[in-house]
C-alpha cells in the first residue's frame, strides 16, 4: 500500500541541559520550553525561512539556517532529494546560553523532514531513533539532542559508527531552574577552552560522580549537591563566564544548591528539589518559586530567573492544524 506524505508538518523540540555538572557530552536533561517550526513543501523548489522570538534579525534566512540546513541532511541521509520547503520558525529557546538551542533548531529540521519524508517507527509515530541519528550526526556530540528527541533525563554515547541514548525517568521531586545571563557564550568557543588531556585523578573523580549523578537524577535527588561536582569541562570555561562561576560558587557553598553550568554555558542551571512530603516545607511547587527568588536577590535585574518543568516526551510531531 501506497502512503501519502504529507505536505506541512508541525515540530516542537524543547531545551536541553547538557552536562548537568559531571557528565560532560553524556548526560542532558530536557526543559519544557520550546522552539516550533511548521514546514511546508514548496511546489516551486525553493527554501524559505520566516523567525519570530529568539534569534529573529540574527540568523540568515536563506538555506545556511539551522533547521534548513538539518532538514538538508535528513533528505540526504535518506537518499532523496530535498523538496523546497517553506520554514516558519518560532523561537523560545536563547541561543548561545547552553540551553540546547543549536540542538533544538536540528532536531526541528531533521523532525521535520522525517514527518514530509513519513519516516515511521515501530508504533507507528515518528521514528525518533531515525531522527537522533541524524541530527546528533549534524551536531557532533549527543548530549543535548538525545533529550531533544526523547526527552527527559538521558545517558548518551557513540559505539562504533552509531550513536547511542538511554532514556531514564528523572526523580518527579526535580525542579530546574535555568539562570540566564544577558551574555552569550557559543559553544564552539568554549569547546575552544578545554585542555586536550586531564590530570587521570579528575578523570577518576569525575567519573565517580557521573556515575552517582545518573543514581541522584533518577531517584535520590539529595546526593545532587555531590553529585554535581565536575572536574573535566568547568573549572576550564570560567574564564569566560565570570559571574556565571561567582553565581554557581555562591549557590552550592552558601546556600547548597547544586548549581551546575548548563551546557557550555553561561547559564546556570540549579536543581531545586521538592522535600519528600510537601506538607514538610510549605505546598508543592513553593519550593522552586523560593528559590527562584533567592537568587533573583543574587543577581539583580541583569539575569532571567526561571523555573522550568521537565519535558518528559522530547520532539513532538503534529500536523499543523492540530
Ligand atoms: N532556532 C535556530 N534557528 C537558526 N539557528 C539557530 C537556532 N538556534 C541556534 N542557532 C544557531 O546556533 C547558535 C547557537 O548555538 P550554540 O553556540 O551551540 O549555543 P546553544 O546551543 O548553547 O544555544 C546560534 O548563534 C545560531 O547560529
Ligand atoms: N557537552 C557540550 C554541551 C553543549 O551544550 P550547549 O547547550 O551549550 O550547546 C559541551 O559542554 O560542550
């Protein structure tokens, strides 16, 4: 039987935090804030791209933008060629914070180009082992696409020629909250910023707390504070983000917040977490709200404080209407 592609999707993909302290290009976490395209096929074999909210007047609107770009890729990865394509891209995700959002504009395209493409898995739906092929293929590291796709906390590696994630269900008492400076850091220049090899014994210790980070997220939130600790990527982009590193000292030794950079940063994210009966410390939900404003009193007016539930599903798929 024959099947009918259809001719506009729609594609949500949220943010994403990556690295979470230790678990440097492995961990990631995704955030319920999103980045939407609608993708519709051009007759006329052109490619045009329209963007409202983040990154509106900044990035190009010809066929080197991001989600077209990652759109291009899926269509060669399948063997076909690229229709021409209508892109209408709307924006929630800060670009060059560490909040995922070069991982978001390709899973976007690649997403969408799996739906025009009819790309189905097993159950039918979009095929999201497909899509995280490609688009971490397009990103080069995997960290922040495998949340992307999947969604929630997740462990990802490379074997061999193929990339690998792990989905893991993050404890429900988990309350992020992202702290987003005015300034940008692009993650290539801080990729810039790490040395080519590390001293074995912060080799050991980070990987001792990686691994107590994966227990910690899925369910013993209170072993964040130590479990976030990182010797590998950190304590190397400092220099490039100041207040950010002041930020984080002050949370985790002051206030035993397990504060991480997000990404490559500069945003910092805090792990707030919900005591194990709310009715202990106030309502459920009070705590991130506490927090948040704890550190708003931190760093004034200069940061964008914001408590931010986890995206459990990662990139969803509609048809536009819907
Ligand atoms: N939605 C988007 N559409 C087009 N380009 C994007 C989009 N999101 C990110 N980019 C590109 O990626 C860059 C940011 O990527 P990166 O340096 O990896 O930072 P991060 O992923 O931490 O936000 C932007 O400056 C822009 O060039
Ligand atoms: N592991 C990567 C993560 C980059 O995340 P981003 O959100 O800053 O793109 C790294 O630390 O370089």
């Amino acid at each position: 039987m024959t099947q009918t592609r259809p001719a506009a999707v729609h594609v949500r993909t949220p943010a994403t935090s990556a690295n979470l302290g230790p678990g440097f290009d492995a961990l990631g976490l995704a955030l319920a804030l999103y980045d939407e395209v609608e993708a519709e096929v051009r007759p006329d074999g052109r490619t045009t791209v329209e963007v409202v909210g983040e990154g509106a007047g900044e990035v190009p609107l010809d066929a080197s933008h991001l989600v077209a770009a990652a759109f291009r890729a899926a269509c060669a990865a399948a063997g076909e060629e690229p229709p021409g394509v209508a892109l209408r891209c709307r924006n929630a995700v800060p670009h060059g914070r560490g909040l995922g959002s070069s991982a978001s504009a390709i899973t976007a395209g690649v997403a969408a180009a799996a739906g025009l493409l009819g790309w189905r898995g097993a159950d039918g739906g979009l095929d999201r082992e497909r899509v995280f092929q490609v688009a971490a293929d397009v990103e080069g590291h995997p960290d922040n696409v495998a949340p992307c796709v999947f969604g929630g906390f997740t462990v990802s590696w490379r074997e061999g020629e193929r990339w690998r994630a792990l989905p893991l269900a993050p404890s429900g008492r988990l309350r992020p909250i992202a702290c987003i400076p005015r300034e940008r850091l692009s993650t290539e220049k801080a990729r810039g910023l790490l040395p080519a090899e590390v001293p074995h014994a912060d080799a050991a210790f980070t990987a001792g707390r990686a691994a107590l980070l994966t227990a910690a997220v899925s369910g013993h939130p209170e072993l964040l504070l130590e479990a976030t600790e990182d010797r590998l990527h950190e304590r190397y982009r400092r220099p490039a983000m100041p207040e950010s590193a002041r930020l984080i000292a002050e949370l985790r030794d002051q206030e035993g917040l397990p504060a991480v950079v997000s990404g490559a940063g500069p945003t910092v994210l805090v792990l707030g977490v919900e005591p194990e009966n709310p009715s202990d410390a106030g309502d459920a939900g009070q705590i991130s709200a506490g927090i948040a404003d704890s550190i708003r009193a931190r760093t004034g007016t200069g940061w964008h404080i914001r408590p931010l539930k986890i995206d459990p599903a990662g990139v969803r798929i509609t048809s536009p209407r819907s």
